[in-house]
C-alpha cells in the first residue's frame, strides 16, 4: 500500500468495499427475507458486484500490482455464483429437444396501454406462433381468444369471478387437475401475484407444471418515484418497500416448496420470479433439485426484464433431473417488460 499513489488508494479502498459486499452477497441465498430483509435488497445489486470486482482486477492486472489479487480470489470462490448470472456463448452440436416450453410475462397485452406502440397483442401472438411451444406459460394474462382457440387444453386462473386477468397455462396436451395456490388467501400479497399448477399427460409420461408469479418488488416504479435516490427520505422508503416484498416473496416461496414437496410426478415450474438468481426466493424453490435451463444452456447475459443497462434474469425454467434440458432461448422482442423465454426438453432414457 506504501507504495501506491493517493488515487490507487481511494481505488483500492472502494474495491475493498465492492469486494466485501459482493463476499457477503454469497451468503444472501442462505438468509430467510424475513431475519434481515434489508440485507436481501442488495441481491438486486449482484451483476453490478460481479462486474465491478471484474473491473478492478483489470485495472490491477494493468498496472500489474498485486491489489488483483483481492477481486480474482473472490471471483474464483465465487464461480459457481457468477455462472448464474451470465454463460460464456459457445457453438453446441445438441439438438432441440422433443418438447418445448414458452414462458411470457405479457404485461397484460397492453391493455393498461404502457407503450404507444399498436397491435401488441397480435405481435405477441406472432411471437409464441413462431416459437410454437408445446407448453405455454403466461404471467399478467388477459383474454386472449387466439390463445384460447390455437391451444386445445387451458388453465386460467382470473384474479376473480369478474376479472379478465391473471395467469394461464397452455397445453398441447391433456392437463389433469388444475390448482391454484391463492397467495392472497393468506395474505401474502394482493390479488396480482399467484402460483397455479397442474399434471400434464406428455403421451405416457405423466409431469406436474407450475406456473409461478412471485411478489413484485416495484423496483422501477419506486425508482422514479424518488427521481434517482436524490431525496433520502424517499430512497429509504423505497428500500423499505422493496424489503418488505422480499419478505412476501419468503411467504410465497415457503408455500410453493409445500406444494411441490408433495407431487409424487416429475416438476417443471416456468415463471416469473421477480427476483435474481441470487435470491433466498429462487435457492428456496430449486433447492439443489432442478436444473436451471439458462445455467445448463444458456449463453450471454440473458437478462428476461428490459430495464435499460442492467442485467436482471427473473424468468426462469426450472426442470427436474429427470429431464434432458436441450436449448435455452431468450427472444428479444419489445411488446412486453419481459422477454420471453423458451426452452426444448426430452425425457431421459
């Protein structure tokens, strides 16, 4: 340290800093929401962490000082980590799988009118005919008769009696039982965020497929809300109820690992998660037990939410281990603030 100019010193203090707290965003996983929920909110901040770390060891390898050595180690132990976050792009032989699985958080078909853009609905329609996914997943529904005729087996669950919207399940083929976990019911959120599940008859294979909408942090609504954190009663406000969202997402997760801890079928869950990789939420759910479709073959950064600059992956595809995940796909298109995702699937032998 001796030796490094002042500026190198502010440098590597604010790398010491960046490298404790990404240190401490491994552990995040592990801590309930509901024991420190304050804590949780810096998980949205992991891709920033990752990158920054990665910065500075570049800036040190330059300089060829030994400071380097701080970002590299933590970046090492911490592989496994990062490989949730972004998958170097690589040309692989495999083939598409036998099935195929869409899942498209469609903000309502723009029915709220969000985008001035026309004819959302029928480019949405476009989208999901291209791909021609045997199973459809979507979250933010409305009333969608294209759907409802292209599809000849449905799940829908409306917020209520009288609603047009809330979440739906797509099928090429027979769906046995539907259910649905009514997070409003105990009063985990409002009637906007739900689990609903069901088994599917895959020729004689027979697989349960839950279609999840976890809480909804707000983070871009609240962010310009408090016009970029300038005012600090407003930004500790909005730490505040984005940890409380954490703490409703714990609630959620806790109930859907029940369910699925009592499925006697192989588990497939697409959805929206509002929350990264990096989250209690999301350990909680695939509990060392499925596999991610973007971890196993996916390439570049993914991000499934369109926030501009910044990297977040909060759709997934989880699938048991008794399946062979055999592409990953996200398709980039602007109808929605998702993008959708597909993945093509077989069952092993």
């Amino acid at each position: 340290m001796k030796k490094l100019s002042w500026f190198d010193k502010l440098i590597f203090f604010l790398n010491s800093l960046l490298a404790i707290a990404l240190i401490l965003a491994y552990f995040l996983p592990y801590i309930p929401p509901k024991s420190y929920p304050l804590i949780s909110v810096l998980t949205l901040g992991v891709p920033i962490l990752i990158i920054a770390n990665l910065v500075f060891f570049l800036y040190w390898l330059l300089r060829m000082k030994r400071q380097m050595l701080l970002s590299l180690i933590i970046m090492i132990v911490g592989f496994g980590f990062a490989s949730k976050f972004y998958k170097w792009p690589f040309t692989s032989e495999d083939r598409a799988g036998k099935y195929s699985i869409m899942n498209y958080n469609v903000r309502m078909f723009n029915k709220s009118v969000w985008t001035e853009e026309e004819n959302i609905p029928e480019k949405i329609n476009a989208v999901i005919d291209e791909s021609d996914p045997d199973i459809l997943t979507i979250e933010e529904y409305y009333k969608n008769e294209y759907l409802e005729k292209k599809y000849p087996f449905k799940f829908i669950k409306y917020r209520s009696e009288r609603s047009s919207f809330g979440q739906a399940i797509f099928s090429k083929f027979p769906l046995i039982g539907k259910t649905s976990l009514d997070f409003n019911v105990d009063d985990f959120t409002g009637d906007n965020n739900n689990a609903i599940f069901t088994d599917v008859l895959i020729e004689e294979d027979t697989i349960r497929l839950y279609n999840i909408h976890f809480q909804s942090l707000k983070v871009t609504e609240d962010v310009q809300e408090v016009d970029n954190f300038k005012d600090k009663q407003e930004s500790k406000k909005v730490v505040k109820n984005i940890s409380s969202g954490f703490v409703r997402q714990q609630n959620q997760a806790e109930k859907v690992y029940q369910s699925i801890r009592e499925s006697a079928y192989p588990i497939i869950i697409s959805g929206d998660f509002n929350n990264t990789a990096f989250s209690h939420t999301y350990k909680h759910v695939r509990n060392d037990r499925f596999q991610d479709a973007f971890v196993k073959k996916g390439a570049g950064f993914s991000s499934t939410y369109n926030l501009n600059y910044f990297p977040l992956r909060i759709d997934f595809h989880l699938l048991d281990t008794v399946f062979e995940i055999n592409s990953y796909e996200r398709i980039k298109v602007p109808y929605s603030d998702h993008y959708p995702i597909l993945t093509t699937f077989s069952f092993k032998n």
